[in-house]
C-alpha cells in the first residue's frame, strides 16, 4: 500500500501500467524540493526522499515519491527565454517539427509552455497557436508576450475544452514535461484528444541511457517523476492510439530525445530503430545498470568534494554558476553549502536574492558575482558549458579555475 500525507505519497505500483515497481534502486537520500527557494535563509524547508525504482513490468524508470504537483510548480522559477542555448533551439525545434506536419498554416498546441519562447517561433511562421501551463507567474509572462496561453495543468479535461473551443490541432507537443506528471497517461491522452487525425505530435524528454552512460544523477529531482527511454516512452504513446515513427537528438538538458507521433502509423526511421537497438545494448530498462549508477554517484560525491573542499582549504574564493533545479541534486547529495560557495550566479531575475534549498548560498546576478573576484566556479549548469563559459569569458572578462563537476568524473579547467 503506498505511503502518504498531505504533501507527498510512495508508491507501490508504476504510475503507467499500475503493476509493481522494484525496491530503491537510487538513493540520493531526502532533499528539499529543487526549486523552493527561499528569501529567508533561516525559513525550514520539508524534505522528501529522492530514489529511483523500476516497473517491473514495463520497465519504466521513475521516482519512488510523487510530491503534490500544487507544491512543485504553484511558483515555478525556470523561465525558458533566459537561456540563449534554449532561445537558439526553440527555431530547430520548430523547424523540425513544421517538417513532420501537412503543408501550410498549423494550429499548435504546447503542452507546459512556459514563457512562450517555443510557441513564438511558430507564431513567427505565421501559425496559430495555444499554450498550456500550471505557473501562474510564468503563463502571465506569456500572455504579456502576446501568447494566448490557459493558466492549468493539461490533461483530457483541458484538451477537450481546447477542442470544444477551437477544434484539433495539427501539431501537439510536450517538451520536458511528460516526466513532471504523475498521471502522464492523462496528460497523453489529452494529447491524443487534441491531435487532428493526421496531425504531428512531439514529446521532448531528458533521455535516460544518457543520464545512465554519463552519470546525470543531478537530473534526478522531485519534478522529474520519470525517467524515459524511447522504448518506455513508445510504449505510453501507443496506450492512447499514438505511433512513434521518428525521433531527433537535443541538446538541452544536457542530452535529451524529441519523439515524434502520429495516430496514423508512418514508417518507422532507421533513426529510431539504431537507438532501440542502442538502448536494449546499455540495459536502460534493467535493474542492474541502475545499482551500478547508485554505486558511481558515491564514487563521484567523494570525487567532487575533494576537488572543492581542498580549495576551500587554500583560501580560495569559489563560486557557482547556474542556480537550476538540477544545481540543488547536486549541491544537496554532495554536501556543498554556503560554507564552500560564496554566492551562485544566475541570470534569471526570479531567482536574485533568494537562497538554495537545503544548502542556503545566496542567488546574484552575474555581474555581482564576478564584480567580487572569485578565483574558482564550480560550473552548476554545466550542460550549457560553452555558452557560460563564453559569458564568463566575454561579458564578465573572469579567468581563472572553472570546476565542472559533470557528465562523469569531474574536471578542472584553467
């Protein structure tokens, strides 16, 4: 029987197919949720246990505690545009999926449109367009963009009032957000209501044989309740009528998979077939391979403490960059607090003058972090490595020791 209280609730059986799911196959033991950050840094936050387990059925990879989704994204603190990697992608990804739908004006739904900053390229082509999402604060921005965007979580009850509203869409898609549902098969579904007999949908999700292969434990959070692979994820799709025939390479989030589906079957690409084949050769839907993870992930911890602590040690002023929800994983499992990290740097307004969860290191604009002279940052986002680096470098004229803790073992750049 899965345990709960008013905030948050384990599991005993997989969120997809209902059947029983593994013992903790990850511990990165109880943490703050990643984005509560906080003004005050005396304020006490809750904490919930971060493990992994696996369907033992279907073999999707998922948290074992769903924490209410009105906790987790009330006051949502990521927003799309701040990032240029994500603002410079946003065209791929709208050209990409365009290429996949019928000739001709679209009308598109995204599902978790933030900020707007995907849907306003399709805007730009000239499409209509809808976006979905549950932050207020973030889906007022949008709207302030000039993106007609309905502020609530999406799933059949909201696509049929799409529907009803404006009829079906030819393209429907869902980047990085599949994974934050506790009841994804309601929010596919929802998409399959709203999809147009022969439209094009595309679901973006944080690919799991990279975060096995290069140790992305830091994308393991109370948000992301599951971690799909393209086989897990076509196997959702196919429960509500939808074929994966396609899929493409991201970069954001450090390495992730665009999945493309129709309600019609498409022939399936040699694209997809390879990366079936790659998976079931790396055992992403096997136990094993994810107590092996566990075990690196210690490994690691050790690894990453030294190289800052033994800094810390000689004087040094050290701090980080990039105050994502990804940051707090990391900075919480390894131990890394205000004594060890003078400030982190961020760009995105929301998050200045708040303090991390559980670590309490104060969150400034760039310009004051680096107006202090630091002789080391530990690069917390570093899956936009080169486009910070170039801003250290650029806009802030900083040189000096850059620590970038991953993918695998951490490095020392000079």
């Amino acid at each position: 029987m899965a345990v709960s209280n008013s905030a948050s609730h384990t599991i005993d059986r997989c969120r997809v197919c209902a059947e029983k799911v593994s013992s903790s196959l990850v511990n990165l033991g109880k943490q703050p949720l990643a984005n509560s950050l906080r003004r005050d840094a005396s304020e006490t936050l809750p904490v919930f246990p971060l493990e992994i387990c696996r369907c033992q059925a279907c073999g999707t990879v998922q948290l074992t505690e769903t924490v209410s989704p009105e906790i987790l994204f009330e006051k949502y603190v990521w927003v799309t545009g701040t990032s240029d990697g994500a603002r410079n992608y946003s065209r791929l990804f709208c050209e990409s999926l365009a290429a996949r739908c019928q000739p001709g004006s679209l009308q598109v739904v995204e599902v978790a449109s933030n900020d707007g900053t995907f849907l306003k390229r399709f805007v730009e082509r000239g499409d209509r367009v809808l976006g979905v999402d549950p932050a207020q604060n973030i889906a007022q921005i949008a709207k302030e963009r000039g993106i007609p965007t309905i502020a609530d979580f999406f799933g059949q009850e909201v696509a049929s009032r799409i529907v009803e509203r404006d009829g079906e869409a030819d393209a429907v898609f869902a980047r990085n957000v599949i994974p934050h549902v506790a009841d994804a098969n309601d929010v596919v579904a929802g998409m399959a209501l709203c999809l147009k007999p022969d439209g094009t949908g595309a679901i973006e999700f944080h690919r799991s044989d990279v975060i096995l292969e290069e140790l992305h434990y830091d994308s393991i959070y109370h948000e992301h309740l599951f971690y799909h692979s393209l086989q897990s994820m076509s196997s959702l799709l196919d429960r509500f009528g939808l074929f994966a025939f396609d899929v493409t390479e991201s970069p954001i989030s450090g390495g992730s998979l665009v999945v493309y589906f129709s309600k019609t079957g498409r022939k399936r690409t040699t694209v997809y077939e390879e990366m079936l084949s790659h998976e079931t050769s790396i055992g992403v839907g096997r136990e094993e391979p994810w107590i092996e993870f566990g075990d690196r992930c210690r490994h690691h911890r050790s690894a990453l403490r030294e190289l800052v602590i033994s800094r810390c040690d000689q004087g040094k002023r050290i701090i980080g960059y990039g105050a994502s929800a990804r940051s707090s994983t990391l900075l919480n499992f390894c131990g890394i607090n205000s004594s060890h990290l003078d400030v982190i740097a961020d760009r995105a307004p929301l998050k200045h003058n708040t303090y991390t969860p559980g670590t309490d290191i104060l969150i400034v604009p760039p310009e004051q972090a680096f107006n202090e002279k630091p002789d080391a940052v530990l690069l917390l986002g570093w899956n936009f490595q080169d486009e910070i680096l170039s801003q250290m470098h650029d806009e802030y004229d900083w040189k000096g020791e850059v620590i970038v803790p991953l993918p695998n073992e951490p490095v020392v750049l000079t």
